[in-house]
C-alpha cells in the first residue's frame, strides 16, 4: 500500500467522525479543522498560520490528484505495452 492510499483511508475515516460534529454545528470540514488546529495549537492562531495551514492542506489535495493521475496514465501505458507482446 502506497503512502497516499493510506492518507486517503485514514482522511477517510477522520471526515466519517467529524461529520457528525460538522452537521450538528453546521460546519464545513475546512472551518472544523480550522478550530481544530487552533485548539491543539493554541499559540498559531494568527491568520498568517491559518493561511499557510489551509495552503499546505489544498496542496497536499492538489498532489493527491496529479499522484492520482500518474497512476492512472501508468496503468494504462502498462496495458498498452502488455497487449502489443
């Protein structure tokens, strides 16, 4: 199992847990993990931390999504290569 298919379960398993929360207090799941950080890192409250905190979470996604694509493109270059044989 590759590191982003273990970040994806365990992201997973995080977004279950929360939901609840998030709907009982009306919250997206950015605002929940915003208050989340601010609570376990009551000393990073400015929004200059909040800023770099979200930034590093959308561009985590972001590499999850072109890490997503590469496997598709290999996995069919791959099939591709079978098949000619």
């Amino acid at each position: 199992m590759h590191f982003w298919d273990e970040h994806k379960t365990i992201t997973r398993y995080y977004e279950m847990k929360v939901s609840g929360v998030c709907e009982k207090y009306q919250l997206r799941q950015l605002e929940n993990d915003i208050l989340m950080f601010i609570y376990n890192n009551p000393a990073y409250n400015t929004a200059r931390t909040l800023f770099v905190f979200v930034s590093l979470e959308s561009l985590m996604f972001r590499l999850h999504l072109k890490y997503q694509k590469v496997v598709v493109l290999l996995r069919k270059e791959s099939t591709k290569t079978i098949k000619s044989m």
